[in-house]
C-alpha cells in the first residue's frame, strides 16, 4: 500500500525545511566562527560605505516560519564573514517563509 501523496510531500517538504541562495559579492571574507554574533537591521535599506562592504545577497526560504529562517541568516552571515545583514524584503507563501537580504561586513578600523 503506498502513502498518500499529500503525506508524502509533506514528509518531503518537513525533511528539507530551507533553501538557501545566496551570492557572494566581490572576492569574499574569511568566515566568521560558527554562532558569531550578528546584527540585524531588517528596516535598514542601505549602510554608511565607508563602515560597512557589502559581502553577500540572496533568499533564505524555511518552512517553520520567521524565527527559523532568522536563525539560517545568522548562521550564512558567519559563513560568509558578515557582521550585519540589512535590507530584508519579507514575503510568505505555501507555508514557506522568504526573506531576501544583503550581507555585509564591517571595514577594518
């Protein structure tokens, strides 16, 4: 007897909760160290350039809503040696959260 498909595809979609397409921008960074700290900056369109170089872009899509897909950003920012991500455009649909957002790490003093 074989599972009904809606089970299946449920099963399918709960086993891979997140899909990450991101891009790095210019010759990239060291990674920061795993649980870094990140700052956040969802309303923020732009960040001052002489502070701050953009390292990355891309969409961050979860199923399991907002605070899942907060904690891959975070995790991504650190891979890729950001210290801010900013910029977000938020949208959700068929039990998946999107957020869209720019990476970016601090200038050396």
């Amino acid at each position: 007897m074989q599972p009904p498909r809606l089970a299946l595809a449920l099963a399918l979609v709960a086993g891979a909760c997140t899909d990450v397409q991101l891009g790095l921008i210019g010759a990239g960074r060291p990674a920061r160290p795993a649980g870094c700290t990140v700052d956040l900056r969802p309303a923020e369109r732009t960040l001052p350039e002489a502070d701050f170089t953009d390292v990355a872009a891309g969409t961050i899509s979860c199923f399991g809503g907002r605070p899942r897909c907060l904690e891959e950003i975070r995790k991504r920012a650190c891979a890729v040696g950001a210290d801010v991500v900013y910029a977000f455009s938020e949208s959700e649909g068929g039990g998946f959260t999107n957020i869209e957002a720019r990476y970016a790490a601090r200038q050396p003093p």
